[in-house]
C-alpha cells in the first residue's frame, strides 16, 4: 500500500504511462490498483496474450496483451 505519494512515478498522461508499463520485464515490480482502488506494490510475473470479453454473453472480443502481477505474500494475481 501507498504510503506517500514521492514513493510512486505517476505519468504526466495515459500515453506516457502505457509506455512506462510497457518497458516493465518481468520479476519487475510496479504499483498496481486493486478493485478496491487501492494501490499495491506488486511483482510482474509473465505478460500473456489473452481473449477480452465484453458483453453478455460473454463472447472473445479480441486478443490482448496482459501483464499479470502477484499482489500480495499469499500469491494473488492481478491480471491487466
């Protein structure tokens, strides 16, 4: 969890920081938003294509790719 902002880069625009992100390797760690919008410190495990789904029912959008995070010591992941 965030605990003071000068612990965080935070991006001037959405552009600059989808760039940042795609200059993570994996074992990298990043700062992740939780649903609960909390800001975690986590550890990109593996990036991945994956299907999007959208609508109901749920049918495959299309493929992107997805950086998976372990967000915590008990090994959850957050996939976005």
């Amino acid at each position: 969890t965030v605990r003071c902002p000068s612990h965080m880069i935070i991006e001037a625009d959405d552009v600059a920081a989808r760039n940042a992100a795609l200059t993570l390797k994996n074992y990298e760690f990043a700062f992740v938003k939780r649903s609960d919008r909390q800001w975690t410190y986590a550890i990109l495990a593996y990036r991945s294509f994956e299907n999007v789904y959208k609508g109901k029912p749920h049918k495959p959008k299309d493929m992107q790719d997805c950086m998976t995070f372990v967000v915590n010591s008990h090994g959850a992941l957050k996939t976005i």
